[in-house]
C-alpha cells in the first residue's frame, strides 16, 4: 500500500572540502516507513541524517517537507551540560508547562529513569543514552530520526525500544549498527555506498539475501566475461594476420572488457596479531567489591579466568560493567578484594570512551606515538603506515587529523591501538559502539579464533552470540554466572519465568478452601433463585428437544435450534456450578 510522503529529497548531495560524501540522491520517506541505513564507516550515514533533520545544509539539491511536519532527531553524540539535571534537560528541549512534568516522568521511568534531580553528568553512559532518547520520544514526532540509538542501553531496553518502535505508528529513520534491531524494526534498508543509495524493501535479513542474490548474479557476469576474454586473447595471440581479417571494433571490444569487472574489489580490515602465550594463572578475581557515594554497585566477585574463556557482560545501565572492567585492567581500585594477574598475561583493554583523544593529532601520529613497528601473527614486521592500511586508512587519511574522522572511523582506530601489541587477555568495554556492520563482521571472525581470554562488555546481541560462551549476568550487586550465549540466557529466562508462572498457579489451585460459618442471606436467596433458575433451563432445553423432532424442519430451524441449545447449556453449566459451590458452602 502506498502511503504520503513526509519528504522528497531532490538531487540531494553533501561534500566537506574536495571530499564527496553523497551526491544526486532523489527519493522520498512515506508514512510508516521504518527505514534503518547501513554502509561502512565514514560513508555519510550520520550526514545524511543530519542534512534530513535540518541539522546541517546539503551542498546541493534540496529537501521539500509535508507543511507542519514535527521532527525529532536523536545524535549520535548529543552535546549537554553535565550539571544539567534530568528533567530539566527535557524541560530545556520541550517547552512544556511545570505542572505536566508528570509526561517527562512517565517516559523516563519506562526507560529505567528514577532519579530525575539527578546531574546528568553523574550518570552513567547508558543513563545518560536513555535521557536523550526520552527527550526524542516524548515529543511524539511524525518522523524520529535515530543516529545509533542501541549505543550503551542495557539489552532489556533494547529489547523494549525495538518492539516499541516496530508497533509505532509514526515514520522512522535509524542508523544502527544492531543487527538484531535492524531485523526488528526496519521494514526498508538504504546501503549508502560510493555516495549512492541502494534501496531494498523488508527488514535486514531480506535484504541480506537480496544482497547475496545481486553478488551471485555479478560472479555470473564475471564467470561470463573472463570466459569471453579467454576467447578474445586467444584470437589476439594468433598474430598480426589473424588480427587484421577481424575488424577494429573487435579490439575495442577486448580493451573495455579488460578494463571492466562486475565484481566490485572492496578493501578488507585485515586484523592479525602475534600473542603471548597464557600462563597457569591467567587472572584471579579474589572478593571484589565497589561503590560510590554510599551506592554499592557489587560485592564478593570472585573468579579464575582459564585458558580461552570467552565471557559476555550484561546488566542494567549504571550497574558496575565498566567499573569492574576499569578494576581488573588496573585503572581503578577495589573498596575491598583483589585482583591477581599473571606474569605471563599481556592485557588490551578498549575502552568505551578512548580518553586519550588530541583532536589535532594526524591518524598516523596518534598510533606511531605507541609503535612505529607492530608484529603480525605470522611474525612479519610491520611499519605503522602498512598496519593502518590494514586497518583500511590509506595513505591520504592517514594524514588527517582526528577530529576530521566520522565516529565509527575513530572507533576503528582505537581498535587497532587496543590489539596491535598483540595481547592474549583482550577486555573490551562496548566493542560495536558506531562499528559498521562489515567492520563487526571482521571483528567477530578475529576473535573467532583468537587463541586468548576474552572479557566483553556488549549490548550488540548478535556479537554477544558470535562471541561469548559464558555470561557474567549482574543480579543486584552480586553476579550470576551462566553458560552458553545471549541467546540461551534468554532460553533459560523464558523457562525460569514460565516455572514460576506454573508454580504460582498450581499453589493458587491447590490451596484450601476458605472455612465457612454458614451461608448469608444474600446467599441463601440465591441458592434459592438458582433452583428455580436451573428447573427452567432443564425445561426449555426439554422443549427444543422436543422440537427438533418435528418435521418439516428447514435447514435454518435447525441451525437456530442448535445455536439456542448451546447457550442454554452454557448457562445451565454456570448456574450449576454456582449451586454445587453454595451448597457445599
């Protein structure tokens, strides 16, 4: 079904400098579209949103908006004053009168927002996440545009905000690296590539296969060209009298196939590292506690980490993730407890906010300043120019500064600071914050066969599965250790609710009936009305009985007769089962 449009966008194009990001993109958003964008890092997305939601101007063409259409935009880093209390951010953003304060409240609460004096800037990067995105929704807007909005929420309200989103009435559009949450939510994809935009209907996984459809197709034309070009060589191999009986367009024709494929070569993130090889201690977790300002985020941890251990961390925003990762890395120190690392463990710690940032660093500057010389896993010597390659930054982007860089590019670079010493104990904190899905991809394959430990803290569901094989779940301020994926700790949730549900209803029916001292006078009235009651259904379903030995009945006589018998019967049911229950009384 066809919907209204809510914009056009008309030869719509945006470059920073000599730098083309989009060009000469036309199309339009309909109402109800659920649209999530994807391509790799740097490509435009979070541009294109942002020209979109009037937040910068296009270099060319323009965008023509539904009169009075209402827009929310929700930044992938949104800038706030950290001693800006919670709710009166949303009042800044939303001018509303003070005494309907209780419209922001209701939001904040559903997405686990209780303290609303609170300064934003003493709240955690989840809570701080969930604000933004509470300021975003309360606004109900025509069109909610969406720069990452899975970045740092805990999974119960990923969960919560894809199902929302998915039953929304209202136009969606959302970058998000969530692959899960892309299937969920998007009912079209746009893949921005090379400054162009390929629009696939359905949600992720259609257009999964319909990408895998269109390669297969151009491996096809591939097979069918170099076939043909092994047929043109032959010809030009025979010499110079066999060339000219042919005419000259045959040789043009050899030249544009030479210079033409179908396949198009994208540049690969090459990860591989030489490590260390793990020791008998690894690392020990002795009675771990921590909290802040009165607050007890856990107490008691202990664990022994063993060779290859992959474990997943999950909990509610604000419940000590990070702050246990900061402990075991060394940053910060336990109220009580200990942490014992072994000689021979060598740990890479990524952190969710790299807080060694100089914007006025070029790329090459900012990794040759830790090693100019990083060794491969098959022990080749690299220089940091040949290791950024790798890392897909060529040659011109190597001179650039860092602040020139789309988040994601400097997500990535600080992936190739955290493993290029080769570590055998990898601590990541928020891995797939603004990674583009091809980077993650890579990643995950990486850390397939990493032969070390493996300690995460993730909200990606589907790196989380990829990943993990055991679980650190945070349950109050103890954890709880559970095998398997996110996958099977939802398995194992599911089943643990629905014991409990089949418990409480097996002891609700099991339970002894009440003592009676007797029947009151209402009652006795209507077990005495019941009687009566029950004699003239018995009666009347005597008399239909009777009837439909009658003939000359018609198909709808029987039909009625039917239908009247099995609502009396019902209803003689309910009368009976009500006198037994007061008789008995």
């Amino acid at each position: 079904m066809t919907t209204e449009p809510v914009l056009t966008m008309q030869g719509l194009g945006k470059s920073f400098g000599d730098r083309q990001i989009f060009s000469d993109l036309s199309l339009g958003i309909h109402e109800l579209d659920k649209i999530g964008i994807v391509g790799i890092n740097g490509c435009g997305k979070s541009t294109l949103l942002k020209c979109i939601g009037g937040i910068v101007a296009p270099t060319s063409g323009e965008i023509v908006y539904r009169n009075e259409l209402k827009i929310s935009y929700l930044a992938q880093d949104p800038v706030y004053d950290p001693d800006v209390l919670v709710l009166d951010y949303l009042f800044t953003d939303h001018q509303i009168p003070a005494d309907e304060s209780y419209i922001f409240k209701s939001v904040l609460t559903r997405l686990g927002i209780t303290e609303f004096d609170k300064p934003l800037g003493l709240l955690s990067g989840g809570q701080r996440r969930k604000t933004f995105l509470a300021s975003a929704l309360v606004n109900e807007p025509d069109l909610l545009i969406l720069d990452e909005p899975t970045n740092h929420l805990d999974l119960d309200t990923i969960e919560w905000l894809g199902d929302y989103l998915a039953k929304l009435k209202k136009t969606v559009l959302f970058v998000t690296h969530d692959r899960y949450f892309l299937d969920t939510v998007s009912n079209k994809i746009w893949e921005l590539e090379a400054g162009k935009l390929h629009i696939s209907r359905g949600n992720y996984s259609d257009y999964l296969k319909g990408k895998l459809q269109r390669e297969t197709d151009a491996m096809r034309k591939e097979t069918r060209r170099q076939a043909q070009l092994s047929k043109e060589l032959q010809w030009l191999s025979r010499g110079a009298r066999a060339r000219s009986s042919k005419p000259k367009h045959h040789i043009d024709r050899v030249k544009e196939l030479l210079s033409k494929s179908y396949l198009i070569s994208e540049a690969e993130l090459d990860i591989s590292f030489q490590i260390d090889r793990l020791g008998k201690t690894i690392i020990e977790l002795h009675r771990l506690t921590k909290g802040y300002d009165g607050q007890l985020l856990f107490k008691d941890i202990e664990h022994h980490f063993q060779p290859r251990e992959r474990i997943g961390i999950i909990g509610p925003n604000g419940c000590g993730k990070t702050t246990l990762l900061k402990i075991i890395a060394g940053e910060e120190t336990p109220d009580s407890g200990s942490v014992k690392i072994g000689v021979n463990t060598n740990i890479a710690y990524y952190k969710q906010d790299e807080d060694s940032f100089d914007p006025t660093l070029t790329v090459y500057e900012y990794i040759a300043q830790y090693a100019e010389v990083i060794r491969t896993k098959d022990g080749t010597r690299l220089s940091a120019a040949e290791m950024l390659q790798r890392f897909l930054f060529d040659g011109k982007m190597q001179q650039q500064k860092l602040s020139a860089l789309s988040g994601g590019e400097r997500k990535r670079l600080y992936l190739l600071k955290a493993l290029m010493f080769g570590s055998n104990f990898i601590i990541l904190d928020e891995p797939t914050n603004d990674l583009d899905i091809r980077t993650l991809e890579i990643l995950e394959d990486y850390l397939d066969a990493y032969e070390g430990c493996l300690l995460v803290v993730s909200h990606d569901r589907f790196f989380l599965d990829r990943c993990v094989d055991y679980l650190f779940v945070f349950e109050g301020t103890s954890i709880r250790k559970i095998p398997g994926n996110y996958s099977d700790y939802l398995l194992l949730k599911r089943f643990a609710e629905e014991e409990k549900e089949e418990n409480a209803k097996t002891s609700k029916d099991t339970r002894p009936p009440k003592e009676r001292k007797g029947l009151t006078y209402n009652e006795q009235r209507e077990l005495q009305l019941l009687e009566v009651k029950i004699e003239e259904l018995e009666a009347a379903l005597e008399a239909l009985e009777q009837e439909l030995h009658k003939s000359g009945l018609t198909p709808e006589d029987y039909a009625r007769i039917g239908a009247q018998q099995t609502e009396l019967n019902q209803e003689l049911e309910e009368c009976s089962d009500r006198w037994l229950e007061l008789s008995l009384a």
